[in-house]
C-alpha cells in the first residue's frame, strides 16, 4: 500500500488556484471563480480577498501570490490584459514561479489572438469564445487531482455523523468537538506516529472496525517496512496522546497471528457531563470514522498524504466548505 514513504513534501501554499485578468473580462472570471469555489477549490479573486488586501503593499503582495501562493495560476489572455501595468506584474511574477520550478504553472485561457510577451504559441490554452466559463472550472479542478488540505476538519463533516448513525444535534455536536480533539492530538504525533494510527485505524479489521479496531502485526511490518520493535516503540510514544495499543494473539480469516488492537482516549476535562460520556464511550469509534471515511475515496497513492497532512475534507459531502 505504501506507507512508507521516504519524502513526503504535503502542499502548503494558501491556494489551488489564482486567477490574473484584465478587468475588461471580468464577468466571465468571476463565473470561473465561482464555479472553482463550488468545487472546493481554494481561489485567489480579488473579490474574495478585499478585506485580506486592505492596507497591504499590493505590489509586494501580488507579486508574492503569483509567484509562490498557488499550485496553479490561471492567466486570462486578451488585448486588454497584455496592455495593462497591474496584468504585467502579475504575468512577470508568474513567470518567475514558472521558470524556477522548470514545471506547469501558467494554464492559459485566451480571448482573441492577441500574443502575450513569454507564453509561447507552443504552450496549451483553452478558448474563451468556445469553453463555457464552469468547464474552465471543472477542468482545473482535474488538473489539480485530489486535493490535499492541512490539518483541516470541515464545518460540516457529515459523512462522520453518517458513519457513527449520529442523528441528534446534540450528538453530532459531541462528536465534532471530540473530533477537534482527535484533530489537535494527531497535530503533536510524529510523521511515524500519525501513519502507524492512520493505518490502524484505516486498515482495521472488519470485525468490529470502529469499537475495537485491531489488524494483523506481521501484516503491518510488511506494509509499513517497520520492525515490529520500532512499531510498538511508536505507539509507547503516543500514550501521553491518548493513544493506547496492546498486542493480543488473534484468529483471522487467513489463519492465526498476533494482532495490534488501538484505543483512542480522549483526555479533555469536559465539564459539560453529556459531552464528558459521549467522549469516554466514543472516543475511539471517533478517531476510526474520522480515518476510515477520509480514506474511502482516495486511491492507494494518495492515503498516506492524506494521513500524514491530516485532510479530514472528505468527512463533509459540501464540496465548497472551508
């Protein structure tokens, strides 16, 4: 499955996408923008950021969300936009990021044939006058693959209360602060640590998968590449989070082993008596849930980022939540 991995390097920048445009198209941007928000996707439009420009040297500032804040940067080419100061500033700055990386960043999206000074004939573009504004959208959004956020737990998260069968308000408000806990103790868990749980959690055995998750140990030496010694020195680690695992001999569908089994308590002193029961009695089908319903849509590829940043952004069916 490849849970060991060498050199994970998660994304870090502030956004998926920036847009650069002449005024003159701004209907047409602004649809794009929309649609972007509506897929989740994190956009820089000035619109969207009027209060975060206030006061700020905009010349520095531009220069460094063009350059080094998105993944992609969207360049709406046209007359007007190879005429204007500020659209140069940006394009320049772009190009910067470009030519430094030596990788795609610049996806072009032209309104006539003006020719715009370093984006060569040669490079790929989508057409104003024929591609409708949401499939520009939709397209980028492919472009950037499954996105990864950090450290993030949607407002929303749904797709947990469904797993959990949470249907009370008052339930799915326990069970969200819980899961903010689980959240902020993984935050202190080393890279090891954190793949070790999600793996657990995430691969457990169907018998009891979110009561009392547990999976082969000599299954997960071979999948994580990890001596049983280091993986059990791990976990001793993560006590002070909460985080209890034992070893017990164990019959599986394949015949007999030794099986890790994993409890998650979550230690804070609620005062709150509701919510202090609901996390002594939920706390580890929290942190399962959590696990498993971010994992179940991702390829193999993708699960270990996915843990290691934890990107809880799978647990909320609302695609634009943030």
């Amino acid at each position: 499955m490849g849970w060991k991995v060498e050199d994970s390097n998660p994304s870090l920048r502030e956004y998926d996408i920036c847009l650069s445009f002449a005024g003159e198209q701004r209907p047409y941007v602004e649809a794009v923008a929309l649609e972007l928000k509506a897929l989740g996707v994190r956009v820089f439009y000035d619109k969207y950021e009027q209060a975060n420009l206030w006061g700020k040297d905009l010349y520095e500032h531009l220069s460094w969300v063009y350059r080094k804040a998105a993944r992609y940067c969207i360049l709406f080419a046209s007359g007007d936009y190879a005429s204007k100061v500020w659209t140069t500033h940006e394009r320049r700055s772009a190009q910067a990021r470009a030519m430094t990386e030596n990788a795609e960043y610049i996806l072009p999206v032209v309104f006539d044939d003006e020719e715009i000074p370093g984006i060569l004939p040669s490079v790929g573009y989508l057409d104003a006058r024929s591609t409708a504004a949401e499939e520009v959208a939709r397209m980028a959004k492919a472009k950037l693959g499954p996105i990864i956020r950090v450290e993030y737990l949607p407002p929303n998260p749904d797709v947990l209360f469904k797993k959990l069968k949470l249907k009370s308000d008052g339930d799915r408000s326990r069970c969200e602060r819980v899961a903010h806990s689980f959240l902020r103790r993984m935050k202190r868990a080393t890279t090891d640590g954190r793949r070790l749980v999600g793996y657990v959690f995430g691969t457990a055995c169907a018998h009891n998968k979110l009561t009392d998750p547990h999976v082969s140990l000599d299954m997960m030496r071979r999948d994580t590449q990890m001596p049983v010694p280091e993986i059990i020195s791990t976990f001793l680690g993560l006590a002070s989070l909460g985080f209890l695992a034992r070893v017990e001999h164990h019959v599986f569908d394949d015949g007999d082993d030794d099986a890790l089994h994993l409890q998650w308590n979550d230690m804070t002193a609620y005062k709150n008596k509701k919510l202090a029961s609901f996390s002594m009695n939920s706390s580890t089908k929290v942190a399962a849930a959590m696990i498993q319903g971010s994992l179940e849509h991702f390829c193999e590829d993708c699960v270990v980022k996915v843990v290691e940043t934890l990107d809880f952004s799978a647990l909320s069916t609302d695609a634009g939540a943030e």
